[in-house]
C-alpha cells in the first residue's frame, strides 16, 4: 500500500485520480485542498489537509510521511507550477522521497519534426497561447536537473469524459494523429504509473 500526496486533487484530473484509488481500495491519499468545505473528497480513501501549494510549509507537512508524490495541479493562470513545483522537490529531499508522478501538457513533448524543439514551440500545437505550456516546460526542466524518479504526463486536447482505459502512448512525443484524451482516461494512466518504472525521468504522449 502506498501513501500518496496528492496536489491538484479537487481539479478535473484529480478528481477522476481519487475515483480510481478508492475502487481499487490498496492506497491511501492525503490531500492539500485550499479550503475542505465542500471539496469534493472520498472519505473511505482520502485525508484532506488545508493549505496552498505555493506555501513550503503546507507542501513539507502533506508530504513528510508519503511515499508518493502525484500533482494534478494546473497553472492557474499564474506561476502556481514553477513555485509549487520548487516546494515539492525540497519537501521530497528532505523526507528522501523519490517518485513523483505529475500531469503536464502535450506542448511540452518533442516535437516531431525537430525533436529539439517542444511541440508548443512548432506548429505541430494548434494553441494560440503558449503561457501555459511555457509554465509546464519550466516544470519539466527543473525536474531534469533533479534527482528525482519523475514521470511527467503529457494528455493533448484534455475533454471532460469517462475512462475507456484504450489510448495511446509513447515516450517524449505524441503519439501520431492524437486530436484529444478525456479527464478520466488521463487519469487511468496516472494511476498506472504508481507502481511503474517504464517511464522513470520520461514525459509519456498520452491520447486515443
């Protein structure tokens, strides 16, 4: 069984994450909410504990004692991943935690034609905007210089829907022709990697 610190839990991801842990009934999550009134949290699996993701202290006490770390977290449309991530990594070494599981973004995957290039930098990515992926990109830096066993997962297009647990994906790019991957199959593969070392230190293209 598994302690898992959870970042992001009451997001689209997150939530579809806890679902998975409590039917499988062998872990136990402990949670970081801004506030636990009326977050969406199974009891019969989870502990939620008050606090923010951009605060030391709240990211050290959620993660002391877990043997896990699985951020779900978005970027809020601010630096919320770049600082939040900084906390993680010095709670993680200070309490000798190794894995970290975190959802990331297809813009950050090489891009195909120039795999010296990210796929947001190309017009392999359709978005307009590439805060966002920019953000994530910082995120996946500052893990390759860590020494942590990461796993950054890498959805495209991201619709609200069910897990249909049959997708594609492959290791630093996307897999070819992938348009869209729903919350809960992102969620399913998430969940896969908990016990999983294929993907050590990899981004992993995540679509149908």
């Amino acid at each position: 069984m598994l302690k898992i610190a959870l970042f992001g839990g009451t997001g689209r991801v997150g939530q579809a994450f806890l679902n998975f842990v409590e039917e499988d009934g062998h872990h136990s999550v402990y949670a970081l909410v801004r506030r636990t009134e009326g977050a969406l949290i199974p009891d019969k699996c989870c502990q939620a504990l008050t606090g923010n993701a951009r605060n030391q202290h709240d990211a050290e006490a959620l993660i002391k004692d877990c043997d896990i770390v699985v951020s779900c977290l978005n970027t809020d449309g601010d630096d919320t991943l770049t600082v939040s991530i900084e906390h993680m990594i010095n709670a993680m070494n200070v309490h000798r935690i190794k894995r970290l599981v975190t959802i990331g973004t297809a813009g950050i995957l090489n891009a195909r034609q120039n795999p010296a290039l990210y796929r947001f930098e190309t017009n392999e990515s359709k978005r307009r905007s590439t805060r966002a992926a920019q953000e994530h990109a910082r995120v996946y830096e500052r893990l390759r210089e860590s020494d942590l066993d990461w796993t950054i997962v890498c959805p495209t297009y991201l619709p609200d829907g069910p897990a249909l647990k049959t997708y594609r994906f492959e290791r630093d790019v996307l897999p070819l022709g992938g348009k869209e991957i729903s919350t809960g199959d992102t969620a399913h593969f998430l969940f896969t990697q908990l016990e999983s070392d294929q993907f050590v230190k990899a981004r992993v293209g995540l679509t149908y």
